[in-house]
C-alpha cells in the first residue's frame, strides 16, 4: 500500500489563533503536494505548557475549540487526514491530556492519543505531570490499508509502547514532538552537562537533540516500522522534523528552526534491511534467544574454563 505523509513544523506558541493559521497554512500547502495525511508536533495548536507557555491557567478553550473545528472542516473539504497535536479539556481539576486528534478525510475525529509517559516527578509537580494528565490506551487506525499508530514525545523512552504497537501490526508510527524554544542558558548548560570533548561525537549540544533522533533509530529498525517525526521550529529547536525507514535509516529531514512540509511516500510492499525478522515474534513472546537451545554440561557450567 502507498501512503503520502506531510511531517510539518513551524515554531508553536502560546497564541492558539497564529498556531492555527500555520497549521491550515500547512495542511494547504500538503493538500497542494498530493499528500493523504498531515502530521504536527506536539501540542501545535495549543502550545506546550513550560515552554511555550508557563501554565494554562486562564486558558482560552472557547478559542481552542473554535479553531479545533475550524481545521477539522478545513481536513473535511480537502478532503485529507490530519494528526493535529493539542490539549484535551477535562472536568473538574483534572490536568488536560497532552493529546493527538487522529482527524480522517471525512472531517471526523476517529480516535485521539493522549500521551501516556508525561516526564515529571513521582509527586507529579514537575515536567508534564504539572500540567497534563497521562492517558491510558493505544491508538490504532488504518489509512488507505496503512495501519498507523500514535506516540508523542517523552513515550519515546520507553520501547515497550512501539513492541506493543508491533505486535497490532502497526506499520507507520505518527511520533508527535516539541523539543524547541529552548532559552539560550538551556543550551549552554546543556552543552556543559554533554561535555563539550564528546560534543562532535554525539552531533548535538542537547541531550534531546540526541536521545530522540537515536531512539527513532533503534524503534524504526528494532520494529520494523515507517514513523514520521515532526517537532516545533520555535527557536532554538533541537533538530529539524525528519522521517525514519523501517531499516532505521532517515529519508528526509526539515532544517531547524524554520517552518516546513516535508513530503515522503511510502510503500509497504517495498522491502529494506530487516536483521531480526526472524526472532523478532520469539523474543516478544519471551523467547530471549535465536536458533535452538543445547544441552551441554560445558554449556551450563558458567564458572570454569
């Protein structure tokens, strides 16, 4: 099956109305290069607590809402899917979830992805936890005969989400990010923290900058899987939005810091390097060797030569 993927940046903030001018602006601009869906980063239209904005406390939702349907119609008469990025209201006290709409070309919200692994404290006083609640389920959804799932962010540390979603056969990850309006004292302690005599090692000055881009890697080659990354260019971000072959290798990647739409095709019929598809179903099954196990007193003996 044949899929076009539109993974968009441009530099989130706090003003939900400029946040959804971009987001239209971009959804056109994909439409306009013949792609099936849109992809946005992490909290791209509401803006992302701690960063590109402090809290949302005093949160305008009415404007929010007004402009969440205004790119659900836009998706409806471009007759195109979108993986929009934004907060979910709840009721009561209860912190929003830090979510992704999965919007079909119908116009129509098929299911939404509340980021599961908020960072933070076991108090839930810091990081994410201070603003968003965590959420509960996967989210699986076909497009064109594509199985697709969803992640955002912080998820990415923990591989045991992308075996789970391997073994829903999920073929194309949608990873939603924001790593980006990073303040000058940021970088520099981050650069101090990194060690400035492995910087050219590692080929950023953030940990960020290169955890994530690692860990895509290793999820998209350990799983076998297409995942589409985009991230906030808000200035400074730690890397341009960029998207992963099944074999780990990037196929195209945005430049940091400046809005963009970058269009890849994937073909799943189209076969890349996979070295573990042969123990891959064992070992999530707890199978934690390849080939046949032997019998051998020199085998079980670990202790002598």
């Amino acid at each position: 099956m044949k899929l076009t993927i539109a993974t968009c940046q441009f530099p989130t903030s706090a003003d939900v109305i400029s946040n959804a001018r971009c987001v239209s602006e971009q959804i056109r601009s994909a439409k306009d290069q013949q792609a099936d869906v849109v992809h946005f980063p992490e909290c791209a239209l509401s803006g992302y607590a701690g960063s590109d904005l402090e809290s949302y406390e005093d949160f305008d939702w009415t404007q929010l809402e007004v402009n969440t349907r205004q790119i659900i119609e836009l998706a409806r008469e471009l007759k195109i899917w979108v993986i929009l990025g934004s907060i979910h209201r709840l009721t009561g006290n209860h912190r929003p979830h830090n979510s992704l709409y999965v919007i079909n070309n119908g116009g129509e919200i098929i299911d939404r992805y509340d980021k599961r692994f908020c960072a933070g404290d076991a108090e839930e006083k810091t990081g994410d936890l201070a603003h968003y609640s965590p959420g509960n389920h996967f989210c699986v959804f076909e497009i064109n005969g594509v199985k697709c799932g969803t992640l955002i962010c912080h998820d990415y540390r923990y591989p045991e989400l992308y075996r789970e979603y391997q073994k829903l056969g999920v073929q194309l990850m949608f990873h939603s990010y924001h790593a980006g309006n990073m303040t000058n004292q940021f970088l520099v302690e981050s650069e101090k923290y990194i060690g400035k005599d492995v910087l050219t090692l590692n080929g950023n000055s953030t940990i960020a900058g290169i955890t994530q881009i690692a860990a895509m890697h290793a999820s998209s080659s350990n799983n076998y899987m297409y995942i589409s990354c985009p991230n906030t260019s808000a200035s400074e971000s730690c890397w341009g939005s960029f998207f992963v072959r099944p074999d780990g290798i990037i196929s195209g990647q945005l430049k940091v810091n400046e809005p963009g739409v970058l269009i890849s095709t994937i073909d799943t019929e189209e076969v890349f390097y996979d070295s573990t598809v042969a123990w891959r179903d064992n070992a999530m099954n707890g199978i934690l060797h390849s080939g046949t196990p032997i019998e051998d007193k020199r085998s079980s003996d670990h202790i002598n030569l």
